[in-house]
C-alpha cells in the first residue's frame, strides 16, 4: 500500500481561475507580438511546448529487433522500466525542443497495479483493426507560442480494466468493432476524475502550471497527482563525450535540475508535496534479470506508491523526480495544484534558489494568457462561424499544436547500434530503413497522431501545413522546408515517406502544400518558395525516373498513401507479370507538374531566371495529362478514370473500381491569367506552338474564355471541359460517392456489385466497406473502401474551386445527381465544405456524428464538447473511425469552417 502522504493545505482554497475583461482591442495582439518574435529570433518563444510523445514504446525508433516487430520488442509493460533510446513519453507533458528535460503529469487512483504515467493501447494484431488508444483525452486548447494551453483527462476511480481490454480485443476479428475502454462500463456511474491540465508561460523557459483534479462520482474518493520531471537519458549509451549525468535534487516542494547545457531548472509546488526521486536508468534486474546502472531505476517511483517499495533514492537525489500530492476529494468537488517549471540562472555562493511566484503573480500571468488566447482566436475564426463551428475550429488546432513532437533518429547509428549496447542482429543492415542510413532528425515535427502515429509521414504533414498556417505561417514553412533538407531527403531526391518505411512512396502534394501556405501567409515570402522549389526539382526527377517504368508519362508508385483502395496490394509484386499504370500516381503527377509550374510563374515575375522552369513544367504537364488518355486510363463509355494493369504480352486489363483513384485526377488543374502569360511571353508563345502543332494536346491545355476582368484566361487540367460534367456526376451521386457528410473513397455501387478479377488463377475483389476494412491489404489498418476521409475531400473541394474561378456561374450541374437541381461549382464546394464540418458540430437533436452510437460521447455534459478529429469516418452515418487523435490532416476541418465563414 502507498504511504500517507500530507495533502497540500492551500489546494482546496486555492482561487478560481477565471477569465478577465478583454485587453484594448486596438492594442496589438500579444500571442501575434510573440509570433513575431519567434520568428525574428529576438524571443523564442516556441523554445517549450508539447514536444514530448504520448508513446515512444512499440515505435521503430526504439525497435533492435532482427524483423522489425516494434510492439513485441519494447511492449507497454517494459516502458515504466525501460529507458528508452531516442526519445521520451508521458500524459500532458512539455519539453524544450532538444528534450533535454521533460515535464508530465501522473496519476494513481489507489487500485490500478501501476502509475497511469502514460496511455495505454493495443497494437494491430492485439486491436483488431490497428493501432488503438485505450484511453480518453483531448487537446482543449493551444496558442501557436505554447503561451496558453489546456489538456484534458478522464481517468476511471475503479482499477483501470487492462488485462480485459487485452483478453476481450483478442476474441475479436476484423468483422467486430473494437472493444473500448467504455464499453467496459467503468464510466457507467460517473465515477471517474476529469483531470485538466492548464499551461501559461510567463516567459518563454518560465511556465505556471495548474492542475485541476474534479471528482465526478457520488462518494468522496482519493487521487495520488505526481508531476514528474526528469531527464532525457543520453547518457547510457556509450557515446563519446556523452556520459555525464544531470541530477535532480528534491528540495521541500521542490525539485532542482542542474544541467550542463540547459543549466538550472526548478519545478515547484504549492502545499506540501512529498518529493521522490529515482533515475531514468533501465530497471534491467525486473527485465532480463540482470544487474542495472542504478539501485532506484526508472519504475523506482511507480514501485513506491503504489507497493510502498524502498525503491526511491532517500537521499533524494536522481534523474527522474516527482512532487507526490495525495487528494482526498468529496463527490462533485475538485482540487487544483499550482506549479510553477522556470529554467534560471543558479544563484551565486550556491545559495537556494529564491521561492517560485506562486500567489497573484502566478494568477496574473494564467489570467492574462487565458485572455490573450481567446482574443487571438477571436481575429483567426471568422466572427459567421456559429458558436460551436468556432469551438470545432479551435480545438482542431489545438490538436495540431499539442501535435509537435520532438523527433530525434540518427538511422545510421540506430542500424550499427550504440558502443554501451550489444550490436543488433546483423540481418538489420539489410532490413527496414537500411537505405536511409544517411538520414538524421533532432527537430520538432508536426505528427499525425501523438500515441497511434508518434512519428512524422510526409504526405500527412503537407496537410497539416496548410491548416498550421492559418495561425503560425512560420512553423509550417519551417516544417515544408525541413523534409526537403539533406539530412533527410534521400541523395536520389526522394522525400521520407515514415518511420515505419522511409522508403514507402506517399503522394507528392509537398509543392501544392507549399503554394497554399505561400498564400495564406499573403504571398510574399518568395525566399521561402524559391527554397521549396530547388529540392523539389530533385523530388520531382527521382518520380519521372522510379516511378514511370516505360517512359510513357503513365505512373506507378504502389499504394501511394491510399492502402487498400485496390483489389490487391498495390505496393507488393502484381500477381501476374507485368505494371500496375495507376490513375491516381498519374494524376499526383499531373498535379504535381502544375504546381510546380505555378511556383514557377510566381518567381519568375520576380526572377526571370524560372521562366524556362516554368515552360518546362508546362509542357511536362502536357505529356502526362495527354498519356491518361493515350494509355487507357480515362474509360469514356463509364466516364472515370482507372488504373490499368499492362501485361507482359502487352494486353491492358482496366481495373474497373470506381475509387477515389479515379477522381483525383481532377485535382490536376490550374489557370493561367491574360496578366501571366502577358507578363511571360515566352510561356505564352509555348502554349500556342502547342496549340498550333500538337493539337492532340488541346484538350488539356485549349480550353480559354474571358475572365471577370473582360481578358483572355487558360484553363490546364488532366480532365477537359466535357469529362468534368461527367466525372462530376459520378462523384455528386447519392448511390455513388455523395454522402450527408462528403465524399466517400469507394462508390457505394460497390456494396451490391463488388469489383472483381481474376489474376494468375487467384481471385482478387473490391466491395464497398463503409467502416473498418476487413481486408488485411497493407496491415489491414486504415480502410479506403468506403469511409470518407478528410485530404482527398479538401483536395477535390480545392479543385471545384478552381474550376469555379475559371467557368464562373457559366457552368453548373446537377447537385445531387438526378436531383433536377443545378448549382455552380462554388455552390457545391461550399455545400461539400457543409457536410464535412457538419461531422464535427452538433445536429438538430444535439448529436455530434463522429460520435456515432456513443451514448456516453452524445449526450454527457461533461464530455459531448470535447472534440476528437478521428482518422476517417463511416461512409455511411460519420462516425469517427481510425486513429481516435488522429488531429492532423482531419484538422482541415478548421480550414474548411474559415474558408466557408469568412
């Protein structure tokens, strides 16, 4: 049992924190000032902030194992023992942007055989459809500086029901749901604690910190909150240079970090907190049976409180520390804790460091950031949006913020392994990754998922670049700018797909992600653009090179992001000789050309050195669009696009699945204006030489008419002027691809008439699955045969809009298809715009979709407004599914809401 520790006296008296009257309007915006800041390198302000992960146990990282199977090799159960390799996790945590030191929040409700340190899942062949969260938490609220945040937790008081979640998940197969945390019914009688954790930054290394503990069941109950700091373990590993220990020291409420390089860090409490101490050293004895570095390893604290083992350090020494409260909390009541985690100077003569501000200057600055916070978002979200939109639209952001992880891998010496360690099994140096040995990261990066996907991938973060930009412009250029580095972009020119697989192939959207943060920034900073564009000549090259086998401008690239949307892995070896010409790699491609040209154009009205680049890309965007057509791809009988398998003996089998595939060609479209082609004549003397003697490619780039302004304009697209009416009326169809909440990824024709073929005497089929798939294509984990999904809907309500600007209200359609009701494209991309938002906000009987049949999530006051963006939702109804944090690309949503509410 734990030992009686003293409550902190002045917590249950300690003031409310409250909201302030706004500052003067017409004074500048601070969150703005500190942006600013950050950006001119006078005050960095984005030194701390959420970097640390919700999981680093299971993640390739910390995988030396001989076949790369991460879950087994560092399980959930070796984290709380096991110093991890590269980087660090916790729940709620913070750290500067070197993890030198990380800051988290545990907790213990008396009857759960560990510390609740960090959130516990399952992976795929343990969650049934892939990697999945047990737990609830949400990301309430973030500034872009870090300067204001909230986090949020719900926390079961009865023992958290571990082994049944494992037992139960394991009877299930790919045709059941998962069994969650609340179907266990530990939420049944509100017995839990809602646990938020609240951050404002004094200084930019100076944050207070409030812990709110609310005790939602109807008896009084006892919660042990230990806000723990401890090191990053870098010193284990037999590095050169790299042995010497930091040391935390518990000092009455106290604890005090001496550092090297970071210097003095103090992290106090109010009340009277009882400090413990151990070291983040593996505990090797519970492990393996072997000796360990230190008597009170990394567990040493979780040992403690909950067995009341001697396993802390009693001369409270160590490198890992927490400050242990002990809450006794009558039904309905809440607790707060104060804190305060300042990096200082250390005073002279070594004399104490001087009391933490913990009384009215602490509730100035929480205050103060609150407000500041509510005011900046008040200028991003546009004053249209309803109440809720604007709660939807903050939270998504949030996500994105709380998202940024520090990510530190050197592949090289992870392959070789550490001089302290026994060298990995020998079959590693051939093995996942062992082409990137080149490639090292010791950055911040934006990450799709914190706990289901705590690693970087490529065409994800392009997404979240976009919607980052609405508040930080210089964070998402930061991040465009990074993955095109030498330390990461391969010498071949390819861009790093993810952890699991650099080598994967995912959509080239980095130069449309770069244009649309160029413009959202005001479209000024062409330093920026130029950067992007030099390595993305490289990118490009490597995807005319690899990926088009027979020169024919008709690609390949595998699954491309898009995992099981075939009949059959598009990533492994076809059953039958011969290439898989995909509609979608064409399409990306043909998209990617007019990017470039349009990055192009803008640096040459300013350097006429781009104008060859752009004619180049002009032209290359030619080729590609023409071939689709050429090669088969484009089916004008059906009116979509497929891909086609060409046989060894020549023969073309199309692979007639109506998929997303086959509507992303329309993302490949741009204008050119009267004004750019007048400003460039050498563009414009190209386009008509095409025009004059190449009439076959007139259906790509012929199409003209008068803009607003009464000149002349260019529509290049891969789908001409008559096969967008009909493609669109495949895709604006009910029985097809339209649903209530936006555009599914497979035709819903497909759930009575599945597609399938036969290949070397195996059958292969497609059928409209609106949830989790059950195929196991690809890992059998995200699911592309039904559910709607939020980048490629925002890339074809980007390209509506493109289109709109070029036909104006001259063209319109039918909106739904057979309706008898027609609308311009801008009134569609608006409706779409609707329906996507709509998953998120409440309904007329006040139920959010993405919700679906959760009770608990509909209609509980304390939870129905704390928001997830899942990775993708049912076809059919929007229930969330996939990734429950996924945040990332799904916080387009908030770029949707601005967009449609401006």
């Amino acid at each position: 049992m734990a030992p009686v520790v003293k409550s902190p006296g002045d917590v249950e008296d300690v003031r409310v924190i409250t909201d302030v009257p706004p500052p003067d309007d017409h004074a500048p915006d601070p969150e703005r000032l500190r942006l600013a800041q950050a950006d001119a390198g006078e005050q960095d302000w984005r030194a701390w902030g959420p970097y640390l992960s919700e999981r680093a146990w299971g993640t390739v990282r910390e995988d030396y194992s001989e076949h790369g199977t991460a879950w087994d090799y560092f399980p959930h159960d070796h984290a709380r023992s096991r110093a991890y390799r590269w980087s660090e996790d916790g729940m709620a945590g913070v750290c500067d942007d070197r993890q030198t030191f990380c800051f988290a929040l545990a907790l213990w409700n008396g009857k759960d055989p560990i510390l609740k340190e960090r959130m516990f899942g399952l992976g795929g062949d343990g969650g049934n459809h892939g990697e999945d969260a047990k737990d609830y938490w949400w990301y309430e609220d973030s500034t872009p500086t870090h300067s204001w945040m909230r986090w949020r937790y719900h926390y079961p008081q009865a023992a958290f029901p571990y082994d049944e979640l494992v037992a139960v998940n394991a009877l299930r197969g790919r045709d059941d749901t998962e069994y969650e945390l609340v179907d266990t019914g530990i939420f049944d009688d509100d017995r839990y604690w809602a646990v938020t954790v609240d951050y404002a930054k004094a200084t930019p290394t100076d944050m207070c910190v409030v812990v709110t503990v609310a005790n939602r069941g109807d008896r009084a109950a006892t919660l042990h909150v230990l806000p723990t700091l401890w090191f990053r373990n870098t010193w284990a590993w037999g590095l050169p240079g790299g042995d010497r220990v930091p040391r935390l020291v518990g000092e009455g409420s106290r604890l005090v970090g001496e550092h090297r390089v970071l210097g003095q860090l103090l992290l106090e409490g109010d009340g009277e907190p009882t400090p413990l101490l151990c070291d983040n050293d593996t505990n090797a004895e519970r492990l393996w049976g072997l000796p360990g570095r230190s008597p009170y390893p990394k567990d040493g604290i979780n040992d403690h409180v909950v067995d009341g083992a001697p396993t802390v350090n009693p001369a409270r020494e160590g490198t890992k520390g927490a400050l242990h409260y002990v809450l006794d909390v009558p039904a309905g009541a809440q607790r707060r804790i104060r804190l305060r985690l300042t990096r200082t100077a250390p005073p002279p003569g070594g004399t104490p460091p001087a009391p933490a501000d913990l009384g009215d200057g602490f509730d100035a600055v929480v205050w103060a950031r609150r407000a500041e916070a509510n005011r900046f978002f008040a200028g991003v979200v546009p004053a249209a949006a309803t109440p809720d939109e604007a709660l939807v639209a903050r939270q998504a952001i949030a996500g994105l913020m709380w998202g940024k992880q520090f990510y530190h891998f050197d592949v090289k010496r992870w392959l070789e392994g550490d001089p302290g360690s026994s060298p990995p099994p020998s079959g590693r140096r051939h093995g996942r990754n062992s082409a990137w040995w080149h490639m090292t990261s010791f950055d911040v990066i934006s990450m799709p998922d914190p706990w289901e996907y705590p690693w970087y991938a490529a065409w994800d973060l392009a997404f979240h670049c976009v919607s980052i930009a609405r508040v930080d412009p210089g964070f998402a250029k930061e991040q465009l700018l990074l993955l095109l580095r030498e330390w990461y972009l391969h010498p071949n020119g390819q861009i790093p797909a993810y952890e699991w697989a650099f080598g994967d192939v995912n959509p080239p959207v980095h130069a449309w992600a770069a244009l649309k943060v160029f413009e959202i920034d005001g479209g000024r900073d062409h330093e920026f653009l130029a950067r992007v564009m030099h390595k993305l000549l490289l990118n490009f090259t490597w995807w005319v090179n690899r990926k088009d086998t027979v020169g024919n401008n008709v690609f390949e690239g595998g699954f491309l992001g898009l995992d099981n949307v075939g009949p059959f892995d598009r990533s492994a070896a076809l059953p039958v000789a011969g290439v898989l010409e995909q509609s979608d790699g064409t399409a990306w491609m043909a998209m990617y050309a007019l990017n470039l040209l349009d990055i192009a154009v803008v640096l040459a009205e300013h350097d006429r050195t781009w104008v060859d680049t752009a004619t180049k890309f002009f032209e290359h965007f030619a080729y590609i669009a023409a071939a689709a057509y050429e090669q088969g791809l484009w089916d004008a009988e059906d009116a979509f696009f497929y891909d086609v398998l060409r046989l060894a003996d020549g023969t073309k089998v199309p692979l007639k699945v109506r998929s997303v595939v086959g509507l992303l060609p329309l993302a490949a479209t741009t204008r050119l204006t009267a004004h750019t082609l007048h400003r460039l004549p050498e563009l414009h003397a190209r386009l008509r030489w095409f025009l004059a003697n190449r009439p076959e490619y007139a259906d790509v780039i012929g199409a003209r008419r008068l803009g607003p302004d009464g000149r002349q304009h260019r529509l290049l697209s891969m789908v001409g002027p008559e096969q967008i009416v009909r493609l669109l009326a495949r895709m604006l169809d009910t029985d097809e691809f339209l649903s209530e909440y936006g555009l599914r990824t497979l035709s819903r024709a497909h759930l009575d008439k599945p597609f399938s073929v036969t290949l070397g005497g195996q059958e292969f089929s497609v059928g409209y699955e609106p949830a989790e798939s059950t195929s196991g294509l690809f890992g059998g984990n995200s699911n592309w045969r039904g559910p709607i999904w939020m980048p490629t809907n925002f890339l074809l309500i980007s390209a509506l809009r493109d289109y709109a600007a070029f036909f104006g209200d001259d063209l319109q359609v039918e909106y739904p298809t057979r309706s008898g009701v027609k609308r311009t494209l801008d009134e569609i991309a608006d409706d779409l715009s609707a329906r996507l938002i709509s998953l998120f906000t409440r309904d007329g009987w006040g139920r959010r979709p993405i919700y679906g049949a959760a009770q608990l999530f509909q209609t509980h006051p304390d939870w129905r407004d704390l928001i997830c963006f899942p990775e993708y939702f049912h076809g059919d109804n929007g229930a969330g599914l996939g990734a429950w944090h996924q945040t990332g690309w799904t916080a387009l949503v908030a770029d949707l809401i601005l967009t449609l509410r401006r």
